[in-house]
C-alpha cells in the first residue's frame, strides 16, 4: 500500500476528478443542447415571419427590372417590408428570384439584379424553396461580427400558385447567444462552488481515512525499529480500528517473543562461554604441563585459538542484539584513533601491512567512544586483511563544515569491493570469508545510524576500497529506534558480569528478573563466579561486547 498521502491524492482523484468530468460534460451538452433549441426556435419564428411576410409582398415585384428601384411597386413592397421590420423586430428582408439575383433590398444595400451572396451560400435551403417549402438557413456571421439566421419563404406566381418564382428572405440576429453567455456564466460560477464544495468534502473524507492509516503507519514503522511498547491509537473509520487493534495485538505477540529472545540469549551466555571457559582453563593447564619443543603443544595452540575465534563470534551475536543506550562524550578523536591503532599494529606487522594516519589537528566531537570504536576497528581489521602484503592501510579523520559532521575514512590498497556488493555488504551475516559472522560491517552500520549519521564504501584512490563513517559533529538524536536495532528488536539484554578464565575474558549473562520465570535469585551461571571486574586489570576490556585473552 503507498503512503497516506498518495493515498489521499489518489482519493482526491478518485473523487474529484470523475465529478468534474461529469459536470463539465452535464454543462457543455446543457449548452449544446439549449443552443439547438434556442436555434430552432429562431428558425421557426423566422420562417413564420418569411412566410406572412410573402402572403403581404406578393410575387408581382418579382417582374422588375434593373433600374426600376424607385418604381411605384418597388416602393409599395419596400414600405410593406419596412412594416414587417416594425412589427417583428428582424433584422433585414430581402425579396431574390430563384437564380439568386435581388429585386429588393430593406436595407437599400442591394438594387434590383444584384447578386445575393448568401443565396450561392444557401444552395440547398434556396432548392428546399423551389419546391414550395420554407426552409431555414444555418447560422453565418455578418460583417460586424455579430451572429444571424435566415429562413427562405417562396413566392408563387399569381397565375400558377403551385410554381415558385422567388422567395422572401427574412434575417434575424441569434440574440439568444447573449443568453447562453450569461448562462454558461452562472454554469461555470455554480461548477466552480461545486468543485470547491467537492474539494473540500473529499479533503474531509480522505483526512478522516487517511489520518489514522498515516499515524498506524508512524507506529509501524516504530514497531519495525524495534519499539515494540509503543502505543497504537484505535481510532478512525471501523477498518482503522480493526487494523489498529491487530497492530497491537501483533506488538503485543512481537514484544512476548522478544523477552523470550531475551531469555534465548542469556541461555547462549551460560550454554557456550561456560564450556569455552573450561577448555580454556584446561587447555592453558594442558600448555603449561608439555614442553615448547614437544609437537603436541601446537595442537594445544590451534584449540586456544579455535576457542578465541568461537568467543568472539558470540561476541558479534551479542553486541549486534543487544540494547545498549549511547554514552555520548566529548571526544578528542585523535587520542581515540592512536588508542584503537595500537591494537592493530600487531596484525600490520603480521602481514608487513603499513598503517598511515591522516588526523585532524584538535579535533574533537560528541559521541559514543566505544561503539565508535569498535566500528572503527573493525572497519581497519577488515582492510588489513583485505590488503595484500607490504600494502597501505590509511585512516582519516576529518570535520565537514558544511554539514556539520565528522568523517572517518579507512582505506586499504587491496582489491575493492565490487558495485553490486556495496548495499549487500552492510546487511547482517553477508560474508565472503571462510570464517566470520557477517556481522562486523553490520555493526558499524549499527553505530553509525545509532549516532544519526550513515557509513558507505567507494573506490580509494589508486585502487582499493574506502570505507566513510560519517558522524554528527554535536550530540544529535537518532532515529527511532535505532538504540534497539538488532537481531531481537528493542529488548533489553540481561545485566552482564565478566569472568576472567585462564587469561581470557567470558561476559557471562544473567537472567533478567523482568523474565525470569521463578524466583528472582535464579541465574544462568555460577553463582560462584568471582565478581565483575573492570577494564583496569590488565587481560580485561571494558562493557562493549569484545572477547580477548590477556596479553
């Protein structure tokens, strides 16, 4: 379904627009239609005045000749003429012979053998006359750009009344288009309120549909970023509130199987760092007791390094699902990039790999250092082991003054990602790597929506690819729910205690008493275990997730 808002333009068009076609059509055939009538009735008036009008001339005028428009009989049909003009309120009246030469002329513009143009014109109206009927013209427009319309009466022999010698020729103007005018005047005005009348009752309706769909909508989209408390309204038509009340029941459903998610979660905790912590305790004893030179002791190696990789996939798992709200601080970003550069240098060297820093000088910004942090670091682990031997990996840090941000960009000199990977790569669990979650990328993609900004990829200088965090400079609210983001939606983790065992730290996960389904004191773990410790004792790291062993 598309947005509220296309929706109420497709009600509006829906509405509105067949209404207007309908009463724009209803007017021009009204106006059509009123036209015919109107012209008709102006015909017939015509030829009732054409055919009085012959009875009183009579046929003998048709017997002058040229030259003889002043002749007493010219002057007695004249004057009777003139009298029909009076009495009728027509135009002009002319009296022509069949071949369409004038006799008389009302309007003394024609004289006696003068072509009558409109005669040549009316070709059919004239042959309609010779037969003995009168017969009305079609409209035609006269000089003065006014309309008019003509009806042909015959004149018969006075010898032979069944044959026609001439006809009288009656003009009127079509005044009745002044009265369509002021007609399609009132039609427009009255459409015109109709239109706005229309307007405004389907702007009413479609706010009534639309509004609760757009505010089930907002909530939606809440829901979908993972608050799943989040409240729905149930108002509106009764298909609104259907709908709202199977929202609420579908939050309701999402929220209950995220405390299960919850619980789920802190069972992973217990069920797989408590047997890694054992293998590590007893492969580290396992170590101490065999001798350097004895080949057993790399089989040993490959296990504590097996179980390093599995801890830092729950790790991922964990950090991507978790509810952590942002602890934002002023950060000074280069002390922030030197710190987390340190940790990296030892897999540089492992493949000759030179680490280049690009930082602005005394720049500072507000936001989350662990979180950023970790996406930073993954972001250079991952361009370490994208760069081939004696490569270059470079971090920048910049301020973009015209959008008020911060950019971080990590470029490697390894072969780049390709463009149809480039939106699949920050997607949850996508790899091309034998070994790994998938979750890495996913995770700085996390952080950076979490701070209100974005992160991209795009082709390095020279070859390779750059990854560009890009974050807020000043403390700016992220969107909905995107503290929540993750594998579960919005549920809190449980309270979470690190456990140092055998030189590695295992963040053991404790119920929650929210979900716990028995009494409150119940725990997944140990309750022996020795208590939190903090990320001052050397082997330790602080509350973000990470799995390391102590060096």
């Amino acid at each position: 379904m598309g947005s509220p808002s296309g929706l109420s333009r497709q009600l509006a068009l829906a509405i509105v627009l067949p209404a207007v076609l309908v009463l724009a059509g209803m007017g021009y055939f009204a106006e059509i239609g009123l036209r015919r009538a109107l012209e008709d009735s102006l015909g017939d008036r015509l030829c009732a005045i054409a055919v009085g009008g012959a009875q009183l001339v009579g046929s003998a005028v048709l017997y002058l000749e040229v030259g003889e428009d002043d002749a007493r009989s010219a002057l007695s049909a004249r004057k009777k003429l003139d009298d029909v003009l009076r009495s009728t309120g027509v135009h002009r009246a002319l009296v022509i012979r069949l071949d369409g030469t004038t006799v008389l002329d009302s309007a003394r513009k024609l004289r006696v053998g003068d072509p009558y143009v409109r005669a040549h014109l009316d070709a059919s109206e004239v042959a309609r006359v010779a037969e003995g009927h009168p017969e009305p013209s079609i409209l035609f427009e006269g000089p003065e750009g006014r309309w008019y319309k003509s009806c042909y009466a015959p004149l018969r022999e006075k010898s032979d009344h069944t044959k026609v010698a001439g006809a009288l020729v009656v003009e009127g103007p079509a005044s009745f288009f002044d009265v369509i005018g002021e007609m399609r005047a009132r039609l427009v005005a009255i459409i015109a309120l109709g239109f706005v009348a229309l307007v405004a009752l389907t702007a009413w309706a479609a706010r009534r549909i639309t509004g609760p769909l757009a505010r089930l909508s907002d909530v939606a989209r809440r829901i979908g970023a993972g608050e799943l408390e989040t409240y729905v309204p149930v108002d509106g038509p009764q298909e609104a509130r259907v709908l709202a009340e199977t929202m609420r029941g579908m939050a309701q459903s999402l929220a209950e199987r995220d405390r299960e998610m919850q619980v789920m979660l802190a069972g992973i905790a217990h069920e797989v760092r408590n047997p890694l912590g054992g293998i590590e305790l007893f492969g580290g004893l396992l170590k101490e007791d065999l001798d350097s030179a004895d080949p057993r002791s790399k089989h040993v190696d490959r296990i504590l390094g097996e179980i390093h990789v599995l801890g830092g996939v729950v790790n991922d798992f964990l950090a991507f699902a978790r509810k952590r709200p942002l602890e934002k601080q002023r950060v000074a970003v280069g002390e922030c990039i030197e710190e987390l550069l340190s940790s990296c240098e030892r897999m540089a060297k492992e493949k000759t790999i030179s680490l280049a820093r690009e930082i602005e000088l005394e720049l500072t910004a507000v936001f989350d250092p662990n979180e950023v942090r970790r996406a930073i670091m993954n972001l250079v682990q991952n361009a370490i082991q994208a760069t081939p031997t004696g490569g270059t990996v470079t971090i920048r840090a910049s301020r973009e003054p015209t959008r008020e941000r911060i950019v971080f960009e990590v470029s490697d000199t390894g072969p780049g990602v390709p463009e149809a990977m480039r939106e699949e790569i920050f997607r949850p669990f996508f790899t091309t790597k034998q070994k790994g979650t998938g979750l890495g990328l996913a995770l700085v993609k996390k952080c950076a929506t979490a701070h209100g900004g974005d992160v991209s990829v795009r082709d390095a200088t020279g070859g390779g690819a750059s990854f560009v965090l890009s974050l807020p400079l000043i403390d700016a609210p992220p969107p909905a729910g995107t503290l929540a983001s993750g594998l579960i939606g919005s549920g809190e983790l449980s309270p979470i205690e690190a456990l140092p065992i055998a030189g590695m730290e295992f963040r053991q996960v404790k119920r929650a008493p929210a979900v716990t389904p028995h009494d409150s004191d119940d725990r997944l773990i140990d309750d022996e275990a020795p208590p939190a410790k903090r990320s001052e004792e050397p082997g330790l790291i602080d509350d973000d997730g990470t799995f390391e062993p102590k060096k």
